[in-house]
C-alpha cells in the first residue's frame, strides 16, 4: 500500500490509542490530517509530548500505528469508527497481521478461555471477552464457544501479559443462525443492529499505477453509527458506511472527499426531520452530503493561493459510497448505493453470481453524452478512450474520460459539464442468498469483469488465509495489475461472514468452459494475465494514452 489518508496509513482520531517509538502507547490529543500532524499524550501521563523548546512534539502518521485499547476501556465499536481495515494491533513478534486459531475452551461467566493457534509451534493464547470485535457485549463474544475457529490479532494487557485482540469468529452469520434466539435475543431488529456493529468483516488491499509517484485512491470504512431514527421509522437505526474514491491529477480532491463526505451523511442523517422511509431519508442525505461535500470543496479551494490553489482546481475524484441501514419499518437490513463516477460496486450472491449495484459514467453511455452535450461541450474518441473536450474560442482543450465525480473545476463552471450529483439505488440484503460485496477503483474493473472478481473473491474467501476479506481484496487487485499495471487499484470487500459455495463453470457468465475446475479456472485467469503482461505493458506505455490519465490536453 502506498502512504496518505485512509490508505495503508488510515487517519488518526482525537482519543484513539497509538503505539509509537519504544513500544510506547499513547493517545491523539491534537490531529491534522492534511498536514500529516498528531500530538500525543503518553497513557499514565497528564501532560501532553513536548520538544526541548516546550512546543508540542508531533508526529508524522507513518510513526504511528493504531493500538488495540485496553480491557477497561469502552470498546470502540460502540462508536463511530473511520478506519481503513481491521484495527491494527501492538507491534510484537508476531509475523502476521491476523492468525487463525480454534477455541480450546472459554468460560461465558468468567468472560475468558484459550485459543489454540493453528501453526504447530503455536502456544495457547489467552482470550478476554473484552478483546472480542465488538466488545463484551458483541456478536462474536456472544457467538465464542469452544471448538469454533476464529482468527485474531495480538496486545499487551496492563499487567504485560500476551493476549488475543480483536478476536473474531468465523462465518459468524451461520453460527448465529446454528445458535438461533439464545444470541440474536426476540427481535430480528437486535440482530440487524449487532451485525451492522460488530458483524461484518471488511478488508482492503491497493495497489499503485506503474510509474505514478503517489497512490491518488482513497477509502473509508466507517461501522457502528447509531441514528436516532430514519424517517418515519419512529426507533434507533444503525448504519455503516463505506467509499472509494478514484482521483486524479493528483490526491487533494481524493483526500477531501474520503475525509468529509461520511460526516457529510450522517451530519445530514440527525438534521433532517422524521417523516417519510427509511428509504426517502437515507435518499435525502446521500444527495444532500454528495452536494454539500462538492461546496466545501471549491470552499476550501479559494481559501488557496498560487500553485496549491492550481493544484486543488486541476484535482477530482470519483465515489462510490455503500451504505447499510436497519432495521427499517419492515425490520429489514437495507443497502443504499451512490455512485458518481466509475468506480464500482458488485454483489457476490452464495451462489455465485455477480449482481452489478452500481453504473458507470463515463462520456460514451447514451444518457450522459445527451447531459454533457446539451451543457455546451463534446464528446470525442482520443487513443481508444472517450473524452469530454470543451471548446475555448473554437478550440478544442482538455479531455476528461468520466462524466461525474468531485472537484475538476475548469468543468463544473459555468456549465456544469462534469456533474457530482450521484445516482442512488437501494437493495434488501438477503443474508441467506448474499455473500459479500466488491466496491472497486476503474483500475480494477477495466481489465476485469464482474463475473471473474466475484469468481476470484469467493475462491479466496473459501481458502480461509488469515484475514479472508484482506486475502480477497489482495488477489483480486493483483489479478487486475497483472493484466493492466497502468492504473492506481484500490478494492475493500465486505463479507457478510459465509463461505460461498463451490462455484460450478456454468453458475456465472466467463471465460470459464463447463468441465473446468474452479482452481484451475482462478489459475487461468492469472496464467493470461502473466502471459501478456508485456504485450499490455507495451501498448499501454507506448501505442496508447495509460487509462489512469483522466485528464488530456489535445
């Protein structure tokens, strides 16, 4: 992963636990995303970090790292959470991020037990219910039983001792069901509310384009916001909000975006008044923050001078934003998608199909075209990919190849050509029939269709390496770089914790033939890649203009 805002290196919040030097743990007091800043303030210390001069001693987001909190503490899931993946865990001698154990034995009354790791050499570990994702009170403390496999990270308690954190069980969804009212409780509303807390397993891998300086993609992950009510629905609702955010010409619009638009909604979510759906408030929110996030942006921008300003005019960035909502008036789990852009997101049902919950928009799809030529510009065809050109006293300038998305200024006045006015689509998750899902950068979905990402996320969900959604997030990114490295690519996949089944050929629209493994047709997949991997290099760097280049000058 390369470096900036909600990438590898996700923001920072006031409050929140960080390892830092010695194996120190301290907590933010003072942050500055954009300038890359963070004060911090030693835990068992009153005073904030100074320097020798007696100002505040920051620290850059690299020399930081997020730290499980401790047991006393109040878990964080029960409050508004902006990550990039799973919580990052103490540094200790460990070598992986995640490990996959089996409960030896945990006892509900006393709240702790053992784990037994999977690797030979592995000693039992201890667990505390306090370290369960989620809390004490959580889906997977509640679900912990022995015998069931669970993966986990590592921490130090107060008293030095080596204990499992951010423990989670797996396929979480079919134990629950197995273990029926004696943990979902009499309502399927508790239920809802605990998986869109605790329940869902995300995971994100990027990669950056061959040859750019800097990754432009950015992400956020946002679970567990609780919201007094959704429309008429008269009773508390959770949600969790997730984005991608394609930029180019730079990150700063990327940056903004992935920083502002998630408190843009929920801001909007508590100030709207109580009538209508669910359905209609969430609506009203999502355009409402797509547009207020587009006006603090240009905001934001003319406080600018000289070559940031030049900089932050040039800039834009696509979102695709997923959002989960329950229970709504009918005590169902709903999914709200907007999309301004290219980017994209895809269901993955159990059975293997692949359900596209979003359109692209880029200047060749009818509706826009008719949009961007009716605003007074033109729709041109320039190295095998369309462009929006606008005209400047008979002259042809710029070319942009998407029609919606944030920032890019020289195209949103006066005409408004470029708009940032999202389509939005809702779906009723099905646990039973729905798997996971794919939101992913064009980077990903240009060299790779729906049917083959859903293909390659389910083989590596079912093989069960250390964090599964990281794992699939990871091959289908590289499966995508392999046959296009030209652009940056960005996945976060969201499981709703069941293995899919075994995909037979048939069962979804690709290049797979009937009679062919599913191994064998994942091997395929990369196999092509690999084998005209110097074939795509060469006509991306030499016989054409690289796909990542959004913005021409003709």
């Amino acid at each position: 992963m390369d470096g900036g805002i909600l990438v590898g290196e996700e923001t920072l919040k006031r409050g929140e636990l960080v390892c830092f030097g010695n194996a120190k743990i301290g907590a933010i007091t003072r942050c500055y995303p954009m300038e890359d800043k963070y004060a911090i303030k030693v835990v068992g210390h009153s005073a904030e970090l100074r320097g020798e001069n007696g100002a505040f001693l920051y620290f850059r987001r690299e020399e930081l790292r997020r730290a499980a909190p401790p047991p006393q503490e109040e878990p964080p899931l029960k409050q508004p959470r902006l990550e990039a993946a799973a919580p990052r865990e103490v540094e200790t001698e460990e070598p992986s991020d995640r490990l996959l154990g089996r409960v030896k034995w945990y006892s509900k009354e006393k709240g702790f037990g053992k784990i037994v790791q999977a690797q030979e050499s592995g000693e039992d570990v201890f667990v505390h219910r306090t370290q369960m994702q989620g809390g004490p009170d959580g889906l997977h403390a509640r679900a912990i039983t022995e015998g069931l496999q669970v993966t986990f990270g590592f921490t130090r308690l107060a008293d030095g001792k080596l204990c499992a954190c951010d423990v989670q069980v797996k396929g979480l969804s079919k134990v629950l069901q197995e273990l029926g009212s004696e943990v979902t409780g009499n309502s399927k509303g508790d239920l809802l509310r605990r998986l869109l807390l605790c329940g869902l397993q995300v995971g994100t891998f990027q990669e950056r384009g061959f040859g750019k300086a800097s990754m432009e993609d950015r992400f956020i992950v946002r679970t567990g916001v609780e919201v007094d009510s959704l429309g008429g629905a008269g009773r508390r609702s959770t949600c969790a909000f997730f984005g991608v955010y394609d930029g180019h010409a730079g990150a700063s619009c990327s940056d903004f975006v992935g920083t502002s638009l998630d408190r843009a909604v929920f801001e909007s979510l508590r100030q709207q008044r109580r009538e209508g759906s669910c359905d209609l408030g969430v609506r009203s929110a999502l355009l409402a923050a797509y547009r207020m996030t587009e006006h603090n942006y240009y905001q934001y921008l003319n406080k600018l001078e000289g070559g940031a300003a030049q900089a932050w005019a040039i800039a834009g960035s696509t979102a695709c934003s997923v959002m989960f909502f329950g229970p709504d008036e009918e005590s169902r789990l709903r999914l709200a998608v907007a999309n301004a852009g290219d980017s994209r997101a895809v269901l993955g049902r159990t059975d293997g199909r692949a359900v596209r919950l979003s359109d692209d928009h880029t200047p060749d799809v009818l509706s826009e075209r008719k949009r961007i030529e009716a605003a007074g510009a033109g729709v041109v065809l320039h190295n095998g990919i369309w462009r929006i050109v606008l005209r400047n006293g008979g002259s042809t300038v710029a070319g942009l190849s998407v029609s919606r998305g944030f920032g890019d200024l020289q195209y949103k006045m006066p005409a408004g050509v470029v708009s940032a006015v999202p389509d939005i689509t809702f779906r009723t998750v099905d646990l039973r029939e729905d798997s996971f899902i794919i939101i992913a950068t064009d980077g990903v979905w240009g060299p790779i269709s729906d049917a083959d990402a859903v293909r390659i996320v389910s083989i590596a969900l079912r093989e069960g390496v250390g964090d599964p959604p990281k794992h699939a997030a990871q091959q289908l990114v590289q499966a995508a770089h392999a046959k296009d490295p030209s652009d940056d690519k960005t996945v976060l996949v969201i499981w709703f914790g069941d293995t899919p089944a075994p995909l037979p050929g048939p069962a979804v629209r690709s290049s797979v033939e009937p009679g062919v493994s599913e191994k064998a047709a994942s091997a395929d997949i990369f196999s092509e890649a690999k084998e005209s991997h110097r074939e795509r290099l060469e006509a991306t760097f030499k016989n054409r203009t690289p796909r990542s280049s959004r913005r021409t000058q003709f």
